[in-house]
C-alpha cells in the first residue's frame, strides 16, 4: 500500500467567526500534526495541549491574515517547517512551493501534491495527498471563494482542475460558509435534487453545532454552481440573470461569482 492511500486523520480547529484550521495526524507517529492556515495560534494551541500532541509543520495555502496570522506565535513552539506559495506577502514561510511540486514529510508518512489554483488570490495554492484536498478559500463547500485578484478565466480555470480530482477526493475547505452558498446554490438550480437532500443534511449537522466538512467533490459536483459552469441549467440560469446569452464556461462562471458577491 502506497503512503498516498493512507486516510488521514484530520480535525477542525476553529478559528474567528468561521474560520477552520485543520490538524493533520501523521499516519506515522499520531501525537505529530501539521496545520493548515492557522490564522490564529491560540485555538491550535490549546488543541496541541489537549490532545498531547506537538506541531511538526505548517502548510499555507494563500496570504491573508486568517489564514497566516498565527505564524509567528507557534513558529515559537519549536523549529516548525512553514511551507507556503511563492509570495513576498508570506515572510514567514521557510519553504516556497510551485503547482506540480511535491511537498513530503518522510519522517511524518506523509506527502502533497501542490496545485497552483489563482483565483482568489493570485498565489493561491492547494495541497492534495492521500485522498484529501486543503484548498483554502479557493473551493468552498456548494460555493468559492471571491475573487479578489485573479480573473474569471483564471478562477474557473483552478475550479475546473479541482474538478478533475477523483470523486471520493475529502475538501477541506477554510470556511464554514457550506449553508449560505446552499441558498444560492438553490437560487441558481432551484430543482437540484442533491443540492436539496444536502441542504437538509447540512442543517442537521450545523444545528448539533458540528462541521458541515470535510465535503467530497463527488458532491460538489452534483451541488456546486461554481463546479457546473458547463451545466446546462447553471448556463440557462446565469444568462437570465446577465440577460444575455453565455456560450464560454468562464463567461458563465463571472456571471455567477458576481451574482453571489450581491446576493443576501
Ligand atoms: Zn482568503
Ligand atoms: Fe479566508
């Protein structure tokens, strides 16, 4: 059995008012975790004193401060590796990664894949091992991230290599936004069927106070509009809304970001 078939033991810290920082386990040696965008370093610490367990890593997926802003404070806890994308705004990173790079840790069992996915941000990547995919705010639960510096083009474009992963692929994503984008989502496909079983289980889930993630994106791309930009009804929906006709996925994609920017 490769290292890559692995499942790996991941857990939510929450961080501000909907922000997760997530806690690998290593397969090899479980009180070691890596942290993804830990943009706060209290709760991350707290976890490591509960649970025992030491900080062997930090994975960033992209620059802003919710995701970044406990660095400095658990760079404290020891000599902690913070592996991070190719961007002047991350100074606290001790190793920049680029799209199709791996990114291993022998010693831990465990081992990455990066995915460049502009969009968000310009320098956004995503870290894709062992069935699971840390995708930041690029992929969020049925919706994405705003996009503030990339273009359409772009945006759509990482969605779709996203896309391409296998279905049973788990999303991590770094918000818990997964009831909102379910409005819309079910704003744009009123009649989606999985869209509609998922809204009730997502409620049930988020009423008992629990995270409505990970996701897999064999759901994703039966209930996200950002993943089914090529959709027939997500098409027919977002021209009616532009009031035009849109043949381009990209095109359809733009619509409907800018749609969900203005939707309350
Ligand atoms: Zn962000
Ligand atoms: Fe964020």
């Amino acid at each position: 059995m490769s290292i890559h078939s692995t499942h790996l033991n991941v857990r939510p810290v929450r961080a501000f008012a909907d922000n997760y920082i997530w806690l690998i386990e290593s397969p090899q040696a479980p009180k070691q975790v890596v942290a993804v965008d830990p943009g706060e370093a209290a709760p991350v610490i707290a976890e490591l004193r509960r649970s025992g367990s030491s900080l062997a890593a930090i994975l960033l997926t992209h620059h802003h401060p919710d995701h970044i802003g406990g660095v400095p404070e658990l760079k404290l806890l020891g000599d902690v590796p913070v592996i991070g994308p190719d961007d002047a705004r991350i100074t606290q990173r001790t190793r920049t990664v680029r799209d199709g790079e791996r990114c291993d840790f022998p010693k831990l069992g465990l081992s990455f894949e990066i995915l460049a996915v502009p969009g968000h941000t310009l320098s956004h990547i995503a870290f894709w091992g062992h069935g699971a995919l840390f995708c930041g705010d690029t992929l969020f639960s049925a919706g994405c991230g705003r996009m503030f510096e990339g273009t359409p083009t772009q945006m759509n474009a990482s969605l779709t290599k996203l896309r391409e992963l296998p279905a049973d692929t788990r999303v991590f994503c770094g918000h818990e936004y997964t009831a909102a984008n379910l409005r819309f989502a079910l704003t744009v496909e009123p009649a989606n069927s999985a869209a509609l079983e998922y809204q009730g289980g997502v409620q049930r889930v988020r009423a008992a106070g629990d995270p409505s993630l990970p996701s897999t994106l064999g759901l994703e791309v039966r209930v996200n509009p950002f993943l089914r930009c090529d959709n027939p009804t997500v098409m027919a929906a977002a021209a009616l809304h532009a009031g035009k006709p849109l043949s381009e996925a990209a095109d359809v994609f733009g619509v409907l970001r800018a749609w969900k920017d203005q939707f309350r």
